[in-house]
C-alpha cells in the first residue's frame, strides 16, 4: 500500500505577493497586484539613466531603503517632464490618458494585473 501523499506546505505570502516583509511589506496591504505593479516599475527604474534613482530602487528592492524615500532631484525633474508631455496632449488625448488611468486604477483594486491597460 502507497502511504498518502501531502502537498508540500505553501509559503506565506506578504501584501506585495512575495514573501512577508519583502521590499513592499505593508505599502498597499490587501492590493497585491498594486504591489506587483511598484514592484514591476521599482525594477525598471534600478536600469535608470538617472543614478540616484537607480540606487533607490535597487536600494528598495535589497531591503536598504523604503518606496517612500524617493530622491527629491528625480521627482520633481520626472514630474516636470510628465507635465510637459501632458500639456502638449489635446483635450481628447488627455481624456483618453484619464480613462486608461481610471481603468487601471480599477482593475488593480478588484485584484487584476493591469497589463491590460498599459499604454505603449
């Protein structure tokens, strides 16, 4: 006779989908694809051009510094920049940019990926 068999335990799991207290521990509790999408975005910005960007994010992601500690300078140069592109949209290409936000800021909080709603 076969003994039964039983699956192997499951590891908990933190609020940013990875193990309890992981680089987003507590940042968007109970919205883990929230998390899964800083995360995603905290890994692109480790390859920034910008260094003191790339060191916070990679600082994050070892667990040496929290999301809420971004560099002042690539804020408000990465906020000015964004305005500039914003200003230059016409009234319809801002409500689409609005739209596709709302839509994503909808779809995470029902636990979605929002990989469907990313613009190129």
């Amino acid at each position: 006779m076969t003994p039964p068999t039983s699956s192997p335990p499951t590891p908990p799991v933190g609020p940013d989908g990875g193990p309890p207290g992981g680089p987003l521990a507590g940042f968007a509790p109970g919205h883990p694809a929230v998390a899964r999408v800083v995360l995603d975005g905290l890994q692109r910005l480790t390859t920034s051009p910008d260094p003191d960007l790339s060191r916070w994010a990679t600082d994050v992601l070892a667990g040496r510094a929290s999301v809420r500690d971004v560099p002042g300078g690539s804020v408000g140069a990465a906020a000015e920049a964004a305005a500039q592109r914003l200003a230059a949209l016409d009234d319809d290409q801002r409500a689409a940019l609005a739209e596709r936000g709302r839509a994503l800021a909808e779809d995470l909080l029902r636990g979605g990926s929002g990989r469907g709603t990313r613009h190129g």
